[in-house]
C-alpha cells in the first residue's frame, strides 16, 4: 500500500548510474537508514516517523522499485549496485558515518555497503537478510528460487508468490493470502513484483558475503531476526552469518516485517540496540 510522505518528509530525486533514485529525509540528529530490497520508503515510514525525533532518517526506494526507475528494466538489481547507490546518496547528503538499517535483501545491500565503503556505516543492522548460499541446502534453494521465477515469467503470479512463500516457510492464512490478491492489482504493484522476481530475487539470495572483509571492517555489526521468526528461511540463513560473524543474533519484535506491523514496538528495540553501542 502507498503511503503519502509526512509533512516533515522532504521528498527527492538523485540520479546515479543507470537510475534515478527518490529518497526522503526527515528529522534531526545523527542519521539513520532504514532500507529494504524489495521494499521501498513507504514500509519504513512509520517507523521513520517516530524515529525522527532523535535521528536524521533517510528512506528510499531500490533501484527498479515504485518511484526510482531504471534505465534498463531488463538488467538485474544486483547488491553491489544498491550498495553504491546508498554510497552515493550519503555522499550527497554528507550523512557517512551512519547507522543503516536493512531488513531482507536491504541487509543484503546494507552488508554490500559495508564490504565496499565501511567508511560510511559505523553501526548496520542486518534484519533477516537472506543469504542462502551460507546453508548446507543451498543447491536445492537455487531451484527452489528458480521456480519462483520461472512460475513468474511465466504469467503465474499466484502461483509464484505461493511458492516464495513456501520457501520461505512463512504461512499465511489462505484467507489472508488471497486478501494479497482481491480486486483489480494496480500498474505499479504489477511492475514492482515482476521486477522482484525477474531481476532482484536471484542476484539477492545468491550472493555470498565476504566474511573476512565484514569481521575487519571497523563497522559494528548486528544481525537481527524476528522474534516471531523461528523456523522461516531467514531466520536461518540470519543465524549462519551470525555464526560466521561470531555474533550472538538480535532478537526483534515480531517476524520477518515486524518494522511495519508494530512500529512503536520495534522502534523501542531499535533504539535500545543503538543505545548499546
């Protein structure tokens, strides 16, 4: 669902190489990043709200999603690509050293940030990025990814979200489930799910950290999950990296988007985990 941008949200446009990216900012104080992979600025913005208050909070949608277009719909929105271009907005905005926020492939691209610009991020959050080539079962969660994708491609967009689903061994009630797909689905929903699996989904879960960079790098690291996540893909994925970090996991409130279903809640926790450092 979109969400209109608050009054005290300023609302940009930052070209880079091969897009055009929307940001907004609001607030005061140290900054903060809160960004996700597929999801774009309006999931964050609750949270970025009450956030505001003590930090500089900066969202922005991903390459190729909502309201930053790409110049070529058909190239793949890679890590290291989202990564230059957060590099790249904190730059612009002469926000580095920041706090970074990521939650699924947005941790991807938070840790991407940190391997190639650890200069930038002082503190990253990676909330349940899914990293399945740090799994034993990773052959078979290729396929399993490929299916997805190939179901999509294949005009079956049911169908492919019930596979992602089930591979991510989330369950929803099939009433709620099916509430995802009552009534006409608008263009941009349409564009940014295909663009999803087409061109993000693969490139996301299939890269590899590199653990030797991420543990020399002079940036805190916490990797973050659901409390309610227990037994989901990323949870598993989450707790291998912490293992080859050598990180005990951070629990948050809820599950895989607790940010966006209790934002009060999760922004408590955030804050007690900035706190820390």
């Amino acid at each position: 669902m979109n969400r209109t941008p608050t009054a005290t949200a300023a609302t940009r446009i930052l070209d880079v190489p091969g897009a055009r990216l929307y940001y907004e900012v609001r607030g005061t104080g140290p900054v903060l990043v809160l960004v996700g992979a597929p999801m774009d600025a309006d999931s964050f913005a609750p949270a970025a709200d009450l956030l505001s208050s003590d930090y500089t909070v900066l969202t922005t949608d991903p390459r190729g999603i909502h309201r930053s277009p790409v110049d070529d719909r058909d190239r793949d929105s890679t890590p290291e690509m989202r990564a230059d271009d957060l590099a790249r907005l904190l730059r612009h905005l002469d926000a580095g050293p920041a706090v970074v926020f990521g939650s699924s492939g947005g941790a991807v691209s938070a840790l991407a940030l940190v391997q190639a610009h650890p200069e930038l991020v002082h503190t990253v959050i990676a909330h349940e990025p899914p990293l399945d080539e740090l799994l034993d079962d990773r052959e078979q969660l290729r396929v399993k990814t490929d299916e997805i994708i190939d179901t999509h491609l294949a005009g079956d967009v049911v169908g492919a979200w019930r596979k992602f689903l089930a591979l991510a061994n989330i369950h929803l009630p099939e009433e709620a489930f099916q509430q995802m797909f009552a009534g006409e689905r608008d263009a941009q929903t349409e564009a940014d799910d295909y663009f999803q699996h087409a061109h993000m989904l693969r490139p996301t879960t299939r890269w590899c950290p590199d653990v030797t960079a991420l543990r020399s790098a002079p940036t805190r690291i916490v990797v973050g999950i659901g409390e309610e996540s227990g037994g989901q893909l990323c949870d598993r994925t989450s707790r291998a990296l912490a293992a080859e970090l050598g990180v005990d996991p951070t629990l948050f409130p809820g599950d895989h988007i607790g940010f966006a279903h209790d934002p009060a809640a999760f922004v408590t926790r955030l804050r007690a985990v900035l706190r820390a450092a």
